[in-house]
C-alpha cells in the first residue's frame, strides 16, 4: 500500500475498514474509533469525495440520530475528524475554549458560524487534541439527540 492514503485506493477500489486501520496504525485513528464506538455505536460509512486537497479522496463517515457525526481523514501520519459544532452551543464554547488547543480555539475565535454551525477540523496529533476532540463530538451529539 502507498504511503499517500489519497492515492492508495483509487475511485473503483474501495478501501475497507480494516485498510483504514492497517495505514492509520501510528495514528490515533483508532483511539477515536474505540471512543466513537463505545460511546455512541456509529454507523460506519466509506464514502469518496472528489474534492481536491486533503479533504478529496476516501475517508470515514460516523452517523447516527440521523446525522453525520464527524467525518474522519487520513493524513500522511496522523488523522484528522471534521465535526461540526451547533451555534446553540456557542456560550458553552465560550466558556471552555481556552482549556482547548490552539488549533481549536483559533477554529473558534477566527470563524463565523456556517449553516447554524462551527465547522471544527482537528488534526489529532497528541492526547489533547484528542480530547479537544471528544469534548466537541459529545456537543455535537447532543445537538442530533435534540432533532
């Protein structure tokens, strides 16, 4: 297999979960995957985008309650999950966002809800990002437990 996780897999080859796991090994992708999985029983979903740039390509869908939890990408050594973060919870955020890493508090302060919602991309390199990662998971599960 390629180191490029872009170009592993082409269109018509879809990668399985465990081709996933297998590239993602030295990742915390399956940290997120343990975490997402006893917390919540996602519905796992492979889907192809052809968007360019890191975001194109195969990559992990988690839904459930009817909506995408967060979508997980391969990156050349490490993982990233974009979530999506309701505007409800925007004061909660407030409250809590300087505990967070830096990645996520720039996301927060730097960005204007789009459609109702804060748009996180976390690039999970280290247990905080991890965690920053769970904490913004679990406010966008109650936003989907709501609807």
């Amino acid at each position: 297999m390629e180191k490029k996780w872009q170009k592993a897999f082409s269109l018509e080859e879809r990668p399985t979960l465990e081709d996933m796991k297998e590239f993602a090994e030295a990742t915390y992708f399956k940290k997120i995957l343990d975490y997402l999985t006893e917390e919540y029983q996602p519905k796992l979903s492979v889907e192809y985008s052809k968007e360019k740039g890191s975001f194109g390509g195969w990559h992990l869908k988690t839904k459930k309650y009817g909506g995408n939890i967060g979508t997980i990408y391969l990156c050349d050594g490490y993982v990233r999950m974009m979530v999506v973060v309701s505007e409800l919870f925007e004061e909660e955020l407030s409250e809590n966002i300087f505990s967070m890493s830096e990645e996520v508090q720039k996301t927060f302060k730097e960005s204007k809800p789009v459609m109702g919602g804060y748009w996180f991309v976390v690039d999970v390199i280290s247990e905080k990002t991890l965690e920053d990662l769970k904490y913004l998971v679990t406010l966008r599960v109650r936003k989907l437990k709501k609807t």
